[in-house]
C-alpha cells in the first residue's frame, strides 16, 4: 500500500491497489522517511475508507490506542443498531471517548441533566452506550461517570447517515410544529411568554418529543398514576384546562388520543414553564 502523508506518528493518508484514498493505521507507520513510500501491510492494524478532511482532522490528534479500541467496539455496535452511522462515525466516537477519558482523568465531571429523558427516547442507544463504558473501563481501565451513558447515546443518534437522515430531517420538521402548536397552546392559555432557552422548556420540549415518538410508532404508555391525574385536576383547575386545550388539538390534528399519564406529565412540564415565565416577568 502507498503511504502518500502522515496524519500523526500512528496514521497515514494511503492509497490501496485500486487507488482509493484510506487511512491506515499502525503502531509507528507515520514516523520517519519521505512521502510517498510502500507500506507493509503487516505494519497496519486498522484501515478507514470514505473518512473526509474532518475526520482526518480529527484522526491527527487522537490516540491510536483509543481509536483501534472504538473501531472494534463500533464494528460491534453497527450490527446493533437498525440504521447506518456515517463513514465518521468510528472517529466521532472516537475523539468523544478520548475527551471525556481526559476530563476524567482531570477530575472535571460535567453534569447530564436529561439522562432519564435520552434513555427513555432511545433506549437501544443508551443500552449502547452502558456497554461501551464497561468496554472502556474492562479495557482501558478508566470509569466514566453514569452521566457519559447518555453522552455516548446521543453521540450515536446524531452519527445517523443516508435515508435515515431524510427521514429524521421529515420528522424533526413535524416534531418542530408540534412543539410549537402545543407552546403557542399553553403561551395563549396562561398570556405568557415561555422562554424557549430555559432547562424547563427544554425537559417540556423532550417530553413534547417522547409523545411524539410515540404517535410515530403507534405504541401505547400505560398509566399507573389516575388518583393522582385526578386529584391534581382538582387541584390546579386553570393547568386542567389547558391539557384539555392540548388533548383536543392532538385528536384533531394528530389524531391521537393522550392518556392519563401523559395528561399528569403535560400538567407537571406546563407548570414547570409557566412558573418560569413568570419569575421571569417578576423580575424585570
């Protein structure tokens, strides 16, 4: 194989028999002597094709221990997942484990606050994810915190490729009106405004898209909570009438009729926004 320029001691830019550009990887393969040069093939223990200018950016400053360690736990988890990752998905993963190794290893722990929310919205993702941190503490010897579970989730979400972004880029547009027809809902019910910037409207908008990813799937959420759904539509009559508002726009243009479950979720989320609004209006 032609070695053609080095990335880093540990990766260079070849081009195989049929003069497709790929990066190879190998304890030393970059160090020392001119480009372009032949490279044994038993000097490579890794190749990466279709990797473009970011990836090889990304390939420059990473370790090759912890890139060969992500290339063979990826092989494993794309026979998992049910769509396709893009051909930068392996150094993606890659620089995100590399970085939060470091902010280990340095005692910087940044805090996940919708954990819950990523592991009920993409439950293989975050089953994914649990099992690269044990690979990474089993092979690697470093434990990452609970929180980077979700952080490797999400990682894997946004790494989705080819059809299956037309369709998420289809379904984050209808997702958009429902959020925005069910704010504007809540906005005219109770004449504030929401600040859409806010951790509150941000856990109300995941709780907004979890419905959504239910609609989508036609599945059903059981409801185990009707005395307390009941009690606190006695209690908060003015937060009844606006889930009431909601229910009929969501059979209306959604045909979907919500449970008793999500009605006591909605409530809570719409509480949480409003009384965010108006501390927010109190304020100034």
């Amino acid at each position: 194989m032609l070695a053609i320029r080095k990335l880093n001691n540990n990766a260079v830019i070849c081009r195989d028999s049929r003069g497709r550009e790929v990066v190879a990887l190998g304890k030393g393969v970059g160090f020392g002597g001119d480009f372009p040069r032949e490279l044994a093939m038993d000097h490579i223990e890794r190749t990466f094709y279709s990797i473009d200018a970011e990836g090889q950016r990304i390939m420059q400053d990473l370790p090759a221990d912890v890139v060969l360690f992500t290339a063979k736990i990826m092989d494993i988890v794309e026979n998992e997942l049910p769509y396709e990752l893009s051909p930068n998905a392996v150094l993606i993963m890659a620089d995100h484990i590399a970085f939060a190794i470091a902010r280990q290893r340095k005692g910087i722990r940044f805090d996940m606050p919708l954990t819950y929310d990523v592991q009920q919205l993409y439950p293989l993702e975050y089953k994914i994810g649990r099992y690269i941190t044990a690979r990474v503490r089993q092979e690697l010897g470093v434990e990452l915190p609970r929180e980077e579970v979700a952080s490797i989730a999400m990682n894997l979400v946004n790494a989705k490729t080819g059809a299956e972004v037309t369709v998420a880029s289809d379904r984050a547009q209808s997702f958009e009106r429902l959020l925005n027809d069910v704010t504007d809902i809540v906005e005219y019910d109770f004449r504030t405004i929401i600040d859409r910037e806010s951790f509150e409207f941000s856990r109300f908008a995941t709780h907004v898209q979890y419905l959504f990813k239910r609609i989508k799937g036609n599945d059903s959420l059981s409801s185990a909570n009707l005395p307390l759904y009941a009690n606190s539509r006695e209690e908060f009559p003015e937060l009844a009438q606006c889930i009431d508002h909601i229910c009929t726009y969501m059979k209306r243009e959604w045909h979907t009729e919500l449970t008793d479950e999500e009605k006591l979720y909605f409530m809570l989320h719409v509480n949480r926004i409003c009384t965010k609004a108006e501390s927010g209006t109190a304020g100034r």
